[in-house]
C-alpha cells in the first residue's frame, strides 16, 4: 500500500492544482469494470478481489477499513442515502452483504472482526447495486432480473423482469419514491413500479444497432484495443479501430443512468460516448429531449477553447500538455459512459466561475475511460474537459471504472478510478475552484448589451440619419408653408366680397350648440379613450384553455406570422394566399384586409405607435400600409435593393426601416405622407433613402434578422445560412461578434425578449434572445456572453419553420410545432411546462398580447 500522495508540479499556478491524487493503492486483483463507490465522506472499492477498502476522505490519516466476507471477487459496491446510520452495500456471485459503517469501525477499534449481514446469496454477477431514497430497500441487478431486496426483512419485495440483455444501471426517483428506472446492455430502459413489481413504461432501442451484447467482456475487449489504438500512431489507430469494428461490431450497450431532480430529467449514458436525455415531467410521456455526442461535443469544447485562449489569455494560463487535445484530431477512440454524477458547479462563487453560463443550472460529472467532463444540463454543452493525460503525474491514465462525488461545502470533487490494464486505484481531488479559473474567459461579449450605455457617437450611421433629418425638415416646412399660403389665396381683388345669398333660399339654423351642459370638467366620452392602459400581471399563470377560434379565409390558407400592436388592442397576420388581415385582439368583428402582394406575406410588423403596418412578401417586396385607412402608403421593389426583400422591421423607434436583402441589411430613412393630389393620384409622395448597410461575414445569405424598436438601441442579430449568428454594432457601424455553428441546421428565426409597455423586467433579462432551427429546437442565448445559456427541446419541428415568441413578462417562450401543438416552456427549465392543443394542422406561427396575459397561435 502506497501513502496518499499530491501530485502537483512546483510551479504556484492554479492549474496545476486542478486534480491532486490523494490515494494509490496496488491490488493483486485487477478491478476494470466494477461498480464503484463514492461518497460524502468515503471511498469504498474492491481490494485483491474479495475484500471491501473504505478510505475516509475528510480525514486521510484515519486508518483504511477492510472488510472481508465474500469468496468471490465483489462486483459492486454502493453507499447509503442517509449519514446515521451510514449503510453499505457489497454484491459478489457468491453474495450481497450489508455494512453498518459505524459498527464496523468500532469492532475494528475493539480489535474485533467486523461482520456484515448477508442479504441473498448465489444471485450471479450482479453488476449495480442501488440504495432507494431512505435507505429501506436496495435493487440488485443481477443478469436479465432487477431484485428488489429488504433491508429490514432480508427479503425478496419484488424482482422485476423484462430485459432482454444484462441489467446495468438502477435509479430511484426522488419524488416518486413507487419508482424505479433501470438500463441494460440490450439498449432500453424501462420505469417499474417496484412496490407492485409491475411495469410502467418501456423504451425503444437507443441505438442503432440491433445486435444485443451477451456480456461486458466483449466490451472490455473493445476498450482495452481502442485504448490501446489511442496510444498508438495515428495510422495504427485507424486500423485498429476499423477492426475492432469488422471484428467485434459492437452493439454499444447501456452504461450508466441518472436521474436529475431539479430538471425532472432521465439521462443515460453508452459506451460509445451517446448520452439521451429523457423528460420525466407529468403528462410528458418520457419524451426525448435531446441526443448528446460525447465525442462531437468535446470537438466543439477545444475548438471554442482554442478560439478564446488566441484572442483573451495569455500562454502561461493554459492548461499543461493540452496540444493533442486542441488540434483534437489525433483520437479516434469511442469515449464509453462509465459513469454519471451531479457536480456543484453552480455552487462556485460567480466571481470565480469565469464564463460558465448558467448560474443555477444543473451540471453532471460524466465519467469516461479517458477522462471527466462536466455537462450543463441547461444547454447541454461541455463547460470543462479533463483528461488523465493532460496530467502527467496520474498513475491511471485509461480507466476501466469510474465513480464521482461533488462536495458542495469546500468547492472539492472527488473521483475514484481503477485502471483498465492494471491493478492500480487511485482516489483523485478536484478542486472546482481552480478548474474554474483555468477556463478561457472570452471577452469578446462583454460590452454588448441590449440597452445602449451611451449616446449616438457623431461617427454612427444613427447620427448621420438623424442630423439630415433635422436640416432637411426646415425646408420641406417652408415649401408647406408657401403651398398653403397659394391655397387659401381668393380669388378675387375685393377686400370683401359679399354674396347674393340667392334671395329665394330661406335661411335656416344648421347647428345650434348646447351651453347648458355640466360635466364637472370632465371630457366627453365620445373624445375620451375607452381603451384603459393596465399593468400586465407578471405573476399570473398562462391561459391553457382556447377561448376563441377562427377561420381567416374561406379556403385552407396557412397563416405565415403573427403580431400583436404595441397596445394589444389590434392582431396582424400574413396569410399564404397573399392577403395581411388585422383583427381586434379579442377577434371580433371583420377583419381590415391589406391586398396588394403577389406572393405569400412572410412578415408583418406594427409601427411603435401603431399608425403604420409593414409587410414583406415572397414577391421581394416592401409595403407600408396605413393602418386606419387600409390602405398602401409606400412600396419598395426592385429598384431600392440590389436582390429581394427578405425580412424587414421598424426600427430606433420608427424613425428607420431594417431590411434584410441577400447578404446584407439596410437601414432605411422613410417618411410617408398619405394625402393625395387629385389630379395626380398615381403619383406616391411618400419617400425612402438607403442610409448605410451592413453584409455579413463571408457574404452569406442572411436568413433572419432581429433588432429592437420598444426602445432606443444599437445591436442588431443577423443570423447566415452558414449556421452561424452575427452581432451588428449601429452606434460603430460594425460587426461586433460572431457565433459560428449556433445550430444544426440554417436559423429561421431569432426572436429578442423586449418585454411589454405594460410590464418591467430587470435590465439584464433584455440581453436574452432566442433562435430556432428546422430540426433543431430552440437555444436561448445572452448577448453579454455569447453562449448558448439554455436548449429547449422537445417539440416536433422536424420539416417545417415553426415560429417562437417570448412572453411580455419574459417568464415564458413559446413555439408552434408539427404535432398540432404549442409548446410553453419556462426560461428557468429546458422541458416543456405546457402543451396546448386545439389546431387541425402544424401550428406556424405563435405571439403573446403585449397587454394581457394571453397569445394567439396560427
């Protein structure tokens, strides 16, 4: 037995503090694929085969326990769920045991032999043992069969059968104590009700292939030749790798299974680096949020590691022996799920977190064979890759078993390791702290913001528009002025001309105002506005029930876009059939009908103080409609941009028009004059000039833009069919960052959160927006970090662009999906919270009343 020993260099850098080996132990039996323990206070793990080893980790000098009492080498091991009395639990062929901690420790110091109770005997390999939440019952997974054992009784409660290949992995549900969910090598899992030891919901296959694995040792065998291809050279491991394939065709079994709390969520873990995450809300039937390529995602980690460390950090601050990780393409190797933990991540001090997105959301520790990756369950992105070769020192550099423990009161992790060829199991400390610190902190979003923390620069395209509009306005009053003035001219030289009246005509009284009405100073209610301004009720619940349904055309006709007026009094929509319609809120009456596009209206758009309606059409046009008249007030086509409209919007408050054309967008000065001359009708008085314009990186074609028009701001997000999101800076007249790879697929939409004249969020909530990709959910982003701080899945939007909308109180987002449905989902929670049915067809478009705790859906 070895002495706990630091491995850390001499230098006094934070980084090479990360990870310490407290604990190295030799054992004459090899232990590579055994259920580990971890726990608060202790390490338990199996010692030359047979014996149990429990390390206190609070306090390394006590003595190591051994407890010996299995023939068989111990296959499993696992620790209970309550501190008094701490219970552990040991599974060999032979037996399962049960240890009362305390009581052991105490025969050892009487100088006694410490014994265990034997709970069941020749089960076969059992290859998980689990403690339910209190510590009353413990499942065993032993071959195709789960036994649910007694702790009191010592018996048999239930034993649940139904896999078709080994049991892995068994978890309890916290708050459905009734519930057990379990994993197997034949790739499902499967929820029991393991008081009635019946069934409740089973899954498909997970994975692709349809070969079931018999036995880990063919995983092992995989493992041990991938590894051994990683250590090789580059064209060594391709081949290896390619006859591993041929040879083995691996089914890649089912590993590890955890049930998240907070996020009512299932997460499962292969061996070949996939992990599915499952919701396990009510009334959500278990649906899958979201697939996880472990090895993708590690890719996309260095590469956004490498991109920060060239523009932000200096060399020294990087973490040591990180080149083959970087160039990230020297390992071919499947990274295999050993194991799945909760990490306290979010319990670090936010001053020493760097960028680390979510401050309360969930991480997991997922432990692999080549090393520990922490997982934002909220985004579902890496935020930290530790690999044991990156530190030289360790004395394990594969491993064959994982386990890990976050401890929430010293910011510490511990992992315990066994080596995939050898004997060796060390206990490492990983300090989150200086894990933290060690991250690239890229300051590239750091400045940006929403809401403007400065005035118009004399440089900006926002001034230049401005000032001309000033020294213009002077001149066009004076010409009104002179046009009056030849208009009320007489047209006669008299000073006063008197008219015959035509005797014949009596004189008769037209109007006769009434003075003998007392109002007490109040106006009239004919003048007064009916329409009373309250405040948005942030914290009332979201309507779940249809009130009201309509018909917007005679003939199936799919509504394009909705939206609501800035005073929620008024509903636009564009329609496929070339029409905009404008309904009340509540949709009453007939609707004001806007006709003059020759192609589908893709969007629509309120002006600030709702006097205009803009829309722009598949015919590449822009049209300003006035919106009390119904009537066009000004039509930009092919003349004014280079390649059709794609998108346009209001803008700075109504004094511009963004539109987006190709590659670009511009920023349009307009004025709109209605009257007409009645000799030249024809004639258009209203006018708009390009004042400056933008094109996106690469000159990709942009696909979506979105810029805020409630209050006075710079930024504008343009989202390429490259996948990639650009920020655009007016008050500099750049681009101010650029996220590449934001989805899967080109962004549709990008939806910003501008709250509601009715309601007041806080100012840092307006810097969060959302995009949505064609079967790529929703990811909500913070434009002070540029990440992606959270993804919503879960609704079908596999084919068709489906739009979103944020709530006035920013409390909710919701998007139309192909199964029918809308889908709500709190900004705190990446599953969905409600499900609203009531459409015959894909729901295409969604938007929240800006006034009243409501929204349409099309």
């Amino acid at each position: 037995m070895e002495e706990p020993q630091e491995i850390s260099s001499t230098d006094d850098s934070c980084v090479d503090d990360i990870v310490i080996e407290k604990y190295l132990v030799e054992s004459k039996e090899p232990a590579s694929h055994v259920q580990l323990a971890c726990g608060v206070q202790h390490c338990a793990f199996p010692l030359d085969g047979n014996q149990l080893c429990i390390w206190n980790t609070e306090d390394p000098s006590h003595q190591r326990l051994i407890l010996r009492g299995h023939q068989q080498p111990i296959t499993a091991v696992v620790f209970g769920n309550t501190a008094n009395p701490l219970l552990i639990c040991s599974a060999s062929q032979d037996c399962v045991i049960m240890w009362k901690l305390d009581e052991c420790r105490e025969k050892v110091l009487e100088g006694l032999t410490p014994r265990g109770t034997v709970m069941r005997t020749l089960l076969g390999k059992v290859l998980c043992l689990r403690f339910c939440p209190d510590d009353r019952v413990v499942a065993a997974c032993a071959g195709n069969k789960i036994l649910v054992l007694d702790v009191e009784s010592l018996s048999t409660s239930a034993e649940l059968e139904g896999h078709r290949g080994p049991v892995t992995a068994a978890e309890f549900c916290a708050w459905r104590a009734r519930v057990l969910v379990s994993v197997s090598e034949d790739r499902s899992f499967k929820v029991w009700d393991h008081r009635l030891g019946s069934l409740i919901y089973s899954s498909s296959v997970l994975t692709g292939s349809h070969a079931v694995s018999d036995s880990r040792s063919r995983l092992g065998e995989c493992a041990r030749l991938s590894a051994w291809a990683a250590m090789c050279e580059p064209w060594s491991s391709s081949q290896v790798m390619s006859d591993t394939s041929r040879g083995f065709s691996c089914a890649s079994p089912l590993l590890s299974l955890f049930i998240d709390e907070d996020s009512r969520q299932l997460v499962t873990g292969s061996a070949d680096g996939q992990l599915w995450i499952f919701s396990l809300g009510e009334s959500h039937h278990y649906r899958c949020v979201t697939h996880v390529d472990l090895k993708k995602k590690t890719e996309s980690f260095s590469t956004r590691r490498v991109e920060s460390q060239l523009c932000s950090l200096p060399e020294e601050s990087q973490l040591p022996s990180t080149d083959g990780l970087e160039r990230g393409g020297e390992i071919e190797v499947e990274l295999p799920v050993l194991s799945l933990a909760p990490c306290a991540l979010s319990l670090v001090p936010s001053s020493e977190r760097g960028f680390v997105s979510s401050e309360n959301a969930s991480c997991l520790w997922i432990g692999s064979s080549a090393g520990l990756f922490i997982l934002n369950l909220a985004n579902f992105e890496l935020e930290a890759v530790l690999r044991y070769k990156d530190f030289r020192n360790l004395s394990i550099q594969v491993a064959g078993s994982c386990a890990v423990m976050g401890k929430t009161g010293n910011h510490m992790a511990f992992c315990l390791l066994t080596s995939l060829f050898g004997s060796q199991v060390a206990v490492l400390e990983i300090r989150l702290a200086c894990l933290v610190r060690s991250l690239p902190r890229p300051n590239v979003g750091k400045d940006l913001s929403v809401l403007p923390r400065s005035g118009v620069l004399p440089t900006s395209p926002l001034y230049f528009a401005l000032v001309e509009e000033k020294s213009t306005k002077p001149a066009s009053q004076k010409q009104s002025a002179v046009r009056s003035v030849v208009k009320d001219q007489p047209l006669v030289f008299h000073s006063r001309v008197r008219s015959s009246g035509y005797t014949s005509a009596p004189h008769v009284t037209m109007f006769l105002p009434k003075t003998n009405i007392k109002n007490n100073g109040k106006r009239s209610s004919k003048c007064k506005n009916n329409y009373k301004c309250k405040e948005y009720p942030s914290e009332s619940p979201l309507p779940t029930r249809l009130s009201k349904q309509l018909a917007v055309a005679s003939d199936p006709t799919a509504v394009c876009c909705l939206q609501f007026s800035d005073d929620g009094r008024r509903l636009a929509c564009g329609l496929a059939n070339h029409l905009s319609l404008v309904f009340d809120a509540d949709l009453s009456g007939k609707p004001a009908v806007f006709s003059g596009h020759d192609g589908a209206v893709s969007t629509v758009c309120w002006s600030h103080d709702g006097r205009w309606l803009l829309s722009t059409s598949q015919d590449g046009t822009l049209r300003v409609w006035s919106a009390r008249r119904t009537e066009l007030a000004l039509c930009l086509g092919e003349g004014m941009f280079p390649r059709p409209v794609q998108s346009a919007q209001f803008y700075y408050i109504d004094a511009f028009i963004l539109s987006s054309s190709g590659p670009e967008f511009q920023l349009l000065k307009y004025h709109v004059d209605t009257c007409k001359d009645d000799l030249r009708r024809y004639k258009q008085k209203s006018r708009c000039k390009a004042m400056f314009s933008l094109r996106m990186t690469d000159a990709v074609e942009m696909t979506s833009f979105s810029a805020v028009n409630d209050f006075y701001s710079y930024i504008v997000l343009t989202a390429g069919r490259n996948r990639t999101l650009e920020v655009f800076d007016l008050n500099v007249g750049r681009s101010a960052a650029l996220i590449a790879g934001a989805h899967s697929r080109p962004v549709h939409q990008i939806c910003q959160n501008k709250g509601s004249s009715f309601t007041s969020q806080q100012s840092q909530v307006y810097n969060l927006f959302a995009t949505t990709a064609v079967g790529d959910g929703m990811r909500l982003w913070d434009l002070r970090t540029l990440r992606c701080e959270r993804r919503f899945e879960g609704h079908p939007s596999r084919g068709y662009p489906c739009r979103i909308a944020f709530s006035p109180c920013g409390r909710y987002v919701a998007c139309g999906a192909e199964d029918r449905h809308v889908y709500v989902y709190e900004m705190g929670s990446s599953t969905f919270s409600h499900r609203l049915a009531g459409h015959t067809d894909t729901v295409t478009a969604v938007a929240f009343n800006p006034s009243a705790p409501q929204f349409r859906r099309s």
